[in-house]
C-alpha cells in the first residue's frame, strides 16, 4: 500500500481530482489548510536591522564575488 498525501491549491481543483478517484475505488480524506500567518514584529525587526547598517558592505560587488569564489567546488584529484 502506498500513501500520498496532495496539497491542492483551490477547491476547483479537488472537483476534478475526486471523480478520478472515485473511478479508481481510491478511499480519500480531506482536510482544509488555515495559511500561516506572518509575525508582522519579526518582519519589522528585520527591516530595522538592516537600515541600521547591519548589512552594510562597503563593497557589494567583491563580497558577493568572494562568497561565490568561497563555494566553488575544488578540483578533485582522484577525478578526471
């Protein structure tokens, strides 16, 4: 037996969904998903951080460009 579990997103959706199901004698469940809500004082916290100068880079461009150099893969010499 397999189990798989679907996220729909609209109920149009599940209409199309159950005749197939039915058709195929598969037993389903439902349930409604309530969507998170985002905690509006983390966000503002975060933005104030930032203005503040807590990311302030005085070269964007070079710390972006170190970082990427930082994660290349290095050469591997057991490989061809």
């Amino acid at each position: 037996m397999i189990e798989l579990k679907l996220r729909l997103p609209s109920l149009r959706v599940l209409d199309k969904l159950l005749p197939l199901l039915q058709e195929l004698h598969i037993p389903y469940q439902t349930r409604a998903i309530e969507p998170t809500q985002k905690d509006a004082s983390k966000k503002a916290a975060i933005i104030a951080k930032i203005q503040s100068g807590a990311m302030n880079l005085p070269d964007f461009d070079q710390a972006l460009l170190s970082f990427e150099e930082s994660r290349q893969d290095g050469d591997l010499d057991s490989r061809d």
